[in-house]
C-alpha cells in the first residue's frame, strides 16, 4: 500500500486507483483493499465511487460494522502533502 500512499499524496489519484484496480482483480480475497479504494476516490474528491467501493465491501459480508476503538489503528489514506 506504501505506492498507493506515495501516488495519492502526489495527487496522482488517477494512478493510484488503477493500482488498487489490479491488486483487487489479483487478490479479490482481500477486501480490505476495497477500503483503501474507497479512501483514494474520496482523495480524488469522488464520493459516488467511494459509495460503491464500500457497497461492494458490505455485500460481502466482510465489513467491520463494529468498528474498532479511537485507539485503534485503521486503515487510511491521508490526503496531505508534506
């Protein structure tokens, strides 16, 4: 995920979602990267497809609907440049 990060945080959203599109075809097992999906259109300022990203991720029944703590880490996409 540290290339995604590093496009994101270079606005290169565009890229960065393809990245995600091909490991999501090469391990479908890991929805996980569903939610880095969605955190990149929300980077790119595109909610409709951030929606889909986690529908997609509810109706598979591997969504964490109780989510973990505020001490907890998650995964996440900062939109910050340093």
């Amino acid at each position: 995920m540290g290339k995604v990060q590093c496009l994101v945080n270079l606005g290169r959203q565009d890229e960065a979602i393809k990245m995600i599109d091909d490991l999501i075809t090469q391990y479908p097992e890991q929805t996980d990267l569903l939610l880095v999906q969605s955190n990149v259109y929300i980077a790119k300022k595109d909610p409709a497809s951030a929606a889909a990203a986690l529908e997609i991720l509810r109706a598979t029944g591997k969504a964490n609907t109780n989510p973990p703590s505020c001490s907890a880490a998650s995964p996440s996409i900062s939109t910050s440049r340093t």
